[in-house]
C-alpha cells in the first residue's frame, strides 16, 4: 500500500449530484467497492484496493479494508459545484479527524477527490499531483447489492394545432417505454387550435413529482407571461426538458421574426430551449447529418434522411446551446433557409437544468420511425444524467430495468 494512502482509506464516503440521485442521504444507501484510485499523481494498482468494502447507511458509513476497520458520518453541501463533502471518524485509528473532498455521480458509480490528511485545501478538481498529497477513487456497486431502480417518472404534455397529438402521444409512450426504464404519463388536450387549454396552464407545480418533462404541445398563442413563467418554473428549479416540434413554436411572446433580447418576456422561452425559430418549409424530405460523433445522445447514430418533413428556421442560437445535427431541404419556401440545427441540447438558468430539443417530428410516421424514437430516448436520458457516455442507457435505466 502506498505510503499515507490507509488513512485516506478511513475516510472515502459516497456523495452525489442533486440531479443524478438527489439530495436525500438514503439514496446513498448500500455497499460499494473501489474501482480505481489514484494518490499523489500515480495510480493505485487494483490489489491494492480489491479488500475494499464501503457500506452507507442514511449519512453513516462502515469501511472495511485489509488493513482498516472504521465508522463515522459525512455530511454534504450540494449547493456546491461540485457537491462538498466532510466525512468525521467516530471509531478507528483516526477518531474525531475531518476529512473534505469534493464529489460526483456517473452513470454507474461515483468518485471523490480528497485533501491531504494533514489539513491541505479542499481539491477543487478531480485530478491529484506530485506531492499534494490528495486521494482520488472511483467506486462502483458491489455486485449483487445494487438497489431496485424506479422506473423514471415522465410527463408528456400533448395537444394543439396541426398535428396529430391523439395518435404520437401514445406511439412516444409506446417507444420511450420499450427504449429506457421510465413511465410516461400523459396529459393530452384534444383541442386543435393555437391555445389548447391544457390543464397545466397556471400551476408552476404541474411537474412535482416528475423526472422530467416532454413539450409535445402547440401552443402559439399562449403568450401571457405569467402562463409561460407558470410553464417554465420547474424547469428553473431544476427538472429537466424535452422539447418535440412545434414545442419550439409555442409560448411566444412578442414579434416571432425578431431576434429576442436575452432578459424581455420575449425571451423566456427561448432561452429555456436554447434556440428561436419562428417558422417552417415546406413538407418535403429532410436530410439529417449529425455534428457531434462523440456526444452521448448522437455517439453511434447514422446520418439519415425523414419522409416529407418542415424544416424550422434558426432565427438565433443562444450561446449556451449545442448543435447536436443539421437538416438540409430542397427549397426553403418561405422561411428561405434550407440548412438549419435541428437537434441541440441546452442548459438552462442557474441550475444549468438539462434540456433537449428537436424540432423533427411533424408527422407520425416520423414520430414511429424508430430512429427518431432512438433519438428522443437517448435525449430525455442525458436530460436526466442517465445516460453512459457511449449512448447506452445507464445500468438500471434501459429496457425493463436492465
């Protein structure tokens, strides 16, 4: 065992990212093994943490390793980014002793970065150096104990002008089901105009209770900021969104043509999706080329071309945006843009709440087409941090829990 490296040992506690497991210590709960670590810039060779044991019990933990036997507390800040964490002995060789350490959640485990034991500086990224004297270990769940997930909690709301919203709804519900561990449930309007009245409209807490949000809506003409503001309030707390289709067309409040003023009503919902458009093409197909090969939503996917489509125009693109594909179409018609984003991501407001977008999807076959249903899927995963950097649902989030 490298020098030093026991008494870090003593204090390796599980800590997590509000947005991945939550800020509630029992959701921490359960035994965990090291998976690899690194001290003072070099790594740790695995038998030297294959004795490894930790067990978390509601802010308490019990480490156990060849050479140690230790139990304490630890306590977490997740208003930090990222979430700090103060583990305390209570029984050990190092009783009464603070150790600080930053920490974060992947998809399948978690890993912390730790200040020297001799009272060094809270790390303040997850890399050691030379002589700092810091810890970095990654751990994952020791088979066998991995706890029963819930099925994500999904809200699609449906409904509006132009587009069969009676028959997608249920083929979304269909094809997300099948393609990650989630329910969705629906709230769906029939009526067909540019307002429909959706029973959410005035409750800012129509998402309690929800992992995330689908805006499958055509909703135009529900322009009274106080509306839009109710519509936006969760994700400003920090539930994250998906964003089908005419959703990108709905809640405008000014001059759609214009270019919104990061700050005015005519922005608020532009700035949740993370691009303006204002209009479309003609229904004509739509060659798709994506841009991003190493991002978890597109890694893996192939370039394809829809039926008849509307391609959106791009009347801006927020800064914090990233274009994920582009769509070319013979002819512009009236907008006069035949090449335009027409996947993205987004982060939004000051919880940097994940959002994805697509303005495909007009009409059903598209919607059925089971690369448009891959591509939702792999969406509304990252929105939740849910998804493996090779696009691969996260263990327990894929198809029947898998």
């Amino acid at each position: 065992m490298l020098p030093h490296m026991k008494h870090f040992l003593l204090f390796l506690l599980i800590s997590a990212s509000t947005n991945l497991f939550g800020a509630d210590l029992s959701s921490f709960n359960g035994t965990w093994i090291a998976d690899s670590a690194e001290f003072n810039g070099n790594s740790v060779e695995a038998d030297n943490l294959s004795s490894i044991v930790l067990a978390i019990k509601d802010g308490s933990y019990h480490f156990k390793s060849a050479n140690s036997d230790a139990r304490g507390t630890f306590k977490m800040d997740f208003t930090q980014s990222p979430p700090t964490m103060d583990s305390t002995e209570a029984e050990g060789s190092n009783v009464g002793r603070t150790l600080r350490a930053i920490a974060e959640l992947n998809a399948n485990g978690w890993r912390a970065c730790y200040a020297s034991r001799d009272g060094g500086e809270r790390p303040k990224e997850f890399k050691t150096a030379a002589d700092s004297g810091q810890f970095l270990i990654a751990y994952k769940r020791k088979p066998g104990t991995e706890p029963s997930i819930s099925p994500l909690k999904v809200l699609l709301l449906a409904g509006g002008c132009c587009h069969e919203y009676g028959k997608q709804k249920d083929v979304l519900k269909a094809g997300i089901e099948a393609r990650a561990n989630a329910h969705v449930d629906i709230i769906y309007s029939p009526d067909t105009s540019t307002h429909p009245p959706l029973s959410t409209y005035g409750n800012p807490d129509y998402a309690q209770g929800y992992d995330v949000v689908i805006h499958d809506e055509c909703s135009a003409d529900i322009s009274d900021p106080a509306v839009v503001e109710a519509v936006l309030k969760p994700h400003r707390d920090g539930i994250p969104g998906v964003n089908l289709h005419c959703a990108m067309h709905s809640y405008r409040i000014g001059k759609p043509n214009e270019a919104a003023k990061p700050g005015t009503p005519h922005a608020f919902w532009f700035d949740y999706l993370g691009l303006q458009s204002s209009g479309h093409g003609p229904q004509k197909p739509i060659a798709i080329t994506f841009l991003q090969s190493d991002h978890p939503i597109t890694k893996g996917l192939q370039n394809w071309t829809t039926i008849n489509e509307e391609l959106y125009n791009n009347i801006m693109i927020w800064g914090g945006a990233q274009p994920l594909a582009r769509g070319r179409q013979d002819g512009g018609g009236r907008i006069g843009q035949t090449d335009t984003v027409v996947v993205w991501a987004n982060e939004y407001g000051a919880k940097r709440t994940r959002v994805f977008s697509t303005t495909l999807g007009h009409n059903t076959q598209t919607v059925g087409d089971a690369r448009y249903l891959d591509l939702v899927t792999r969406g509304l995963l990252w929105s939740t941090k849910h998804l493996n950097e090779d696009g691969t649902p996260a263990t327990g989030y894929g198809p029947g829990g898998k």
